[in-house]
C-alpha cells in the first residue's frame, strides 16, 4: 500500500539519451525523469548505442563517464536499447512489460533513434499506453546536410506520429516550426518550458589534482566571459572571436574570453579565428568535452556567458547560466528568445552581427558580480505535461 510520502498517479517512462553518448539530452532526459519521479511512479529507458561509434562526432569520448548528475533511487532505469538492437530490444520489451507504463515520453532529438522509437511507441500502444512525443528539434542540423537522411527521417516519422498521442515542445517559436512540418492537431500539441539545469548551481571551482583541467584561467581578476558548449557551425563561435577583438581596449585588456567546448563537424572556422586573433593571448580553449565538475569549475570563474547562436530551439548552457544567476549574453533566434526573455540578467544581440555582438558584450561587462534568479522551474514543465494528459483523457498525478 502507498504511504503519503510516495508518489501516486499514472506510470510515467521517460526515453530518451543515456550516458554512453553524453549529450545534453542525455542530462535533460535524466532531469525530466527525476521531474516526474517526485509527483508519480517513473522509470526510463535509455538509448544506448546510438549510432556505430565511428560516425559519432564525439566518438573518441564514448563510454567514458562525465556524469555526476544520476537518476533518483526510485526510479528504475534500463541502459539501454542499442542502434543495432540485437538482445538490447527483447531487454527493452521486458522492461516495458515489467514497467507497465500508462504514459511513454519519447525525447526527440535525432533520427538515429527513429527505428527504435518505432518499436517502443508500438509496444507501448499495445499496452494501453498514451505515448508522447517531445520535440527538442525537428531535426537535427548535421543530419540534415546527410543525403537521403532528411527523406528517411519524414517519411518514418510519419509512421511514428500515427503512434502518437500527444506532442510537447519548449517554446512557440518550436510550435511553429512543428505545425508547419507535420501538421499536428493543436489541440495535441502544448509548449512546456525547459525547466532549470539548477544542479549545477552554486558551483565552485573544482581545481586539484582530481580535476587538473577545470578551470586553467589564470585570470587574475580579470572579468571571464565564457562560451559553453559544442563547437558547430550553427554555434557562431567564430562570431563570437570578431567581437571579442571588437571591444574596447579598457574591456577587453580586463577581461578573459574562454571557449569550452568539442569540435564537431570539422567545424576549424572559430579555432582559425582564435590563432588570427590580434589577442590570442587572452583567449583560452578547450576543445573537448568536459566533465560536470569542470562544468562548474568553469561557470563558477565566469563573470557572464556569452552564446552567439545562428540558429537555436533551445541550449542546455543557457540554462545552465541563468540556474547560476549570471549576466548572458545570447543571440535573439528562434526558441532562446522566450526561454531567456523573462530572465533579468539577459543580454539580447542580432545574430551574426559581431559588432552588435561585442555592445552586448559590454553591457554584460558592466553587470559585473550582479547575480539574477532564474525564472525557470520544473514544476511548470510538469504542469503543461499533465494539461496535455487532461486534453488527452488520461489521468494525471494531480488527481484529474
């Protein structure tokens, strides 16, 4: 029999990116799990072996943990479902059938994972289950360039959404883009914000011999402005390296700028832009991906995060920033206007405008020590997911 203290309602299964292949859907995926865990029974299945390993771009760091961050203890997790399947799909079947979940959330975030999702969206109709989809992109861009992929992926995502019930997205900006490529019902479809990455908040710098790379910035109170994430073409670091060379002397002469974060798609342009810098010397990079306690060694030095987009559903290190409380400094395209509008520490900038980009710049320069709440909570991610269940006529965890 249930006690109070333990979470009652519909079984929730989370799927979604495991650990092998780190990403920030991998982290969102365990965030949202832990979300539901605290209002109803959850459990989550992961994919495992996304791709084969050699067309993976961050292939030479696969299976190497960078994690801190873990799932709850009361949430049952399966590692996982292999792109290749094998026994990994017959494990996942079990795992539905001991799991029994009433509501399955597919995270979508590439189409390596279709096939899959294919199979588990039918096992878990087969069950009763209402099955969701939430939409993290419509597709991924470096799949997009891949000849035949973008035909592969519509025509078997069409198969997916007659498996679909409901679909989720982060923002309007999403919604539309959403509608205009696949024509959902609205009423199906409800934009439920990405909720704060608060469990690297308060970070400290973690230096020592345990983490010899966390934070190599001799910054000697310098104020850090610090670009946090993967490096692609998309990402306008390059942009970023012009305007760091376009601010004032005072500005730039007190400042550091430092660039984390591992190459993908050959992407060079913003690593050429470092080595023709006139100010190269006060630029550090980091080209690789880093653990989570050198995520917080490195938001814990930084005075402002600077993330100058081209093109953005949403950002993991944005939000990152804003559960710090600090100054950011974001390009104003596609879904990160609305996720970092309501945040007060936010700095707006055109995209691929390195001057513009540089005023923003100093602007966040003179936030200097301010600290800002994030406005960002999971409980409105929840409370948009158990809107959609209502619209759906399935239960939900708040007793309607």
């Amino acid at each position: 029999m249930s006690t109070p203290s333990e979470p009652r309602g519909p079984r929730v299964l989370v799927v979604g990116s495991g650990w092998r292949f780190t990403s920030g859907i991998s982290y969102y995926t365990c965030r949202l799990s832990n979300a539901f865990s605290e209002v109803t029974p959850t459990s989550a299945l992961l994919m495992r072996r996304l791709v084969p390993r050699a067309l993976y771009p961050g292939r030479a760091r696969v299976g190497v943990q960078v994690n801190a961050l873990e799932y709850a203890p009361g949430v049952p997790v399966l590692d996982g479902v292999d792109w290749y399947w094998g026994s990994s799909m017959l494990a996942a079947r079990r795992f539905l059938r001991e799991q029994r979940p009433d509501v399955v959330v597919l995270q979508w975030w590439t189409g390596a994972v279709l096939h899959s999702y294919l199979a588990i969206a039918t096992l878990a109709r087969r069950q009763g289950a209402t099955v969701v989809i939430e939409w993290h992109e419509v597709q991924d861009t470096g799949e997009a360039r891949i000849p035949g992929v973008v035909r592969y992926v519509r025509a078997a995502v069409a198969q997916l959404l007659r498996r679909a019930d409901g679909h989720v997205v982060h923002n309007k900006h999403d919604l539309e883009l959403l509608q205009a490529a696949y024509d959902l019902p609205p009423g199906n479809v409800v934009v439920a914000p990405h909720g704060p990455y608060d469990h690297h908040a308060g970070a400290v710098q973690a230096t020592g011999p345990e983490h010899p790379d966390a934070a190599p910035v001799d910054d000697d109170g310098r104020f850090v402005f610090l670009y946090f994430g993967i490096v692609r073409p998309y990402k306008g670091v390059e942009d970023l390296v012009a305007a760091w060379d376009l601010l004032p002397a005072p500005v730039r002469e007190g400042s550091r700028l430092v660039l984390v974060g591992e190459k993908w798609e050959g992407w060079d342009a913003p690593f050429e832009a470092v080595a023709a810098s006139p100010s190269r010397e006060s630029i550090s990079v980091v080209d690789r991906y880093v653990t989570d306690p050198e995520v917080q060694a490195y938001f814990g030095a930084a005075d402002a995060v600077v993330l100058p987009y081209k093109r953005s559903s949403s950002s993991g290190p944005l939000h990152i920033a804003m559960s710090a409380g600090l100054p950011v400094v974001v390009t104003a395209v596609g879904g990160l206007v609305e996720a970092a509008g309501d945040y007060a520490g936010t700095v707006f900038a055109p995209p691929e405008d390195p001057a513009a980009l540089s005023e923003a710049m100093q602007r966040a320069y003179a936030m200097r020590g301010q600290r800002f709440e994030d406005p960002h909570s999971w409980s409105t991610t929840l409370e948009a997911y158990a809107d959609l269940l209502r619209r759906l006529g399935a239960r939900t965890w708040n007793g309607s």
